[in-house]
C-alpha cells in the first residue's frame, strides 16, 4: 500500500514538471514571435508613410518584372495609352493645397506640385524632397503632350514610387497616334537617398540618339 502510494506521488510530480516547461516553452515562441514583429514594424519605419489624405503614386505595373519586355511593338502603343489615361484619371483635378506631405522615420519627406504651363490641361508634376525641412533635390514624375510639331507628336513620362524602399520606376517615350507607334527615350529606376537626393539606379533602356527631339521641343526637365 505504502509502494503504491509513493507511485501515485511520483506520477503527479512529474504530470506538473511537464506542464510547467510546455508553458515555459509557449511563452519563449511568444517572445520569439514578438521580437519578430517588432523587427518587422521597425524595417517598415525605414520607409515612407502618407498621412490620412491619398496621393496617386503611379502605377506599380512599373515595377513588375518583365515589364519592359512586354512592350513588343504589337502590344506596346496600347498597353501605355491606358496607362497615361489612369495618370491623366488621376492628375486632371489635382490641387497642390490638397497634397499632403509624405513622410519617413529619417527626418525626409515628399511632396508632390502640378506645375501648369500655358493651360490647366498642360501640366507636369514634380516630386520634391526634403531633408529637415530643405528641399534637396526634385524630380519629374509625370508629364505628357500631346500637341507636338513633328510626328511622333506626343511625349509622355510615367513614374511610379514604392513607398517601402524609396523607389522611383519611370519609363519616357514618344508616340504617335498616327500609325500607333512607341520611341523609347529611357526605362530605369531612381533611388531617394537618406541624403535626399534622387539619383539613378538601375538603367535598363536609354535611346540616345532622341536627345535631339528632347531638346528641340525643350522636353528636358531641369
């Protein structure tokens, strides 16, 4: 009787030992999966945030890989003119009392202008940075004309910036209503720096040769 008592004892003692360590073990994965998270939230802060207002930051479509690729002369005319009517969706009624600032956990911030030339239907919008409240260094985002002399007799400029890590997707080319055409001027991806400045990334079209029709419809942005 007494053996089978000590047995029982035994059995209960060790029934509370394996308990106590499953929990022990829980709250380790607990932890582990806190300090996850917490290194997840802090890799985002390197990024930049909006503020409760939306601004139009491009189409993604950009940065997809292969994008450039896709625009083989059968598809290429039709694939950017609906994209430029998604910006000129987006960009026909922006007001630059309604942008709001963009903002990083490094002291940077964003801000977009649509500056007007002759009329509210010929436009460009800039991105603007600054550092500490300096501007430092611009960018044009977007632009598109539609009234040039000499076919091609559009130019367009699309950008698209990713908010997560600074980047700026742009593709410029001409085209030409007439016969559908594209001139590829320059497909490439910018760069914001903790500095502020904007500066190339990766390059991987640039047409040289239609720097002449650039500077001869002054296209160029300084």
């Amino acid at each position: 009787m007494k053996n089978l008592i000590v047995f029982f004892i035994i059995i209960i003692f060790f029934s509370s030992c394996k308990k106590e360590i499953k929990n022990t073990v829980s709250v380790g994965d607990r932890n582990t999966q806190t300090e996850t998270l917490n290194s997840a939230s802090n890799n985002n802060l390197q990024g930049f945030y909006k503020s409760d207002k939306e601004v139009f930051l491009g189409d993604s479509v950009l940065a997809i890989k292969n994008y450039f690729e896709n625009l083989n002369n059968n598809t290429g005319y039709v694939i950017l003119k609906k994209q430029n009517e998604l910006y000129l969706k987006n960009y026909s009624n922006f007001l630059n009392n309604d942008i709001p600032q963009i903002s990083s956990s490094t002291n940077i911030k964003l801000k977009f202008e649509k500056q007007l030339f002759k009329s509210k239907n010929e436009y460009r919008i800039v991105l603007y940075t600054f550092l500490n409240d300096k501007k430092i260094d611009s960018v044009e985002f977007y632009r598109n004309v539609t009234a040039l002399e000499y076919e091609p007799s559009s130019y367009t400029n699309l950008s698209y910036l990713n908010l997560k890590n600074g980047k700026i997707w742009q593709i410029k080319y001409f085209s030409s209503p007439v016969d559908k055409s594209i001139g590829y001027i320059f497909y490439g991806r910018k760069e914001i720096l903790q500095s502020g400045k904007v500066e190339t990334d990766s390059l991987y079209y640039l047409d040289e040769s239609l720097d002449v029709e650039m500077e001869k419809n002054k296209l160029y942005y300084n």
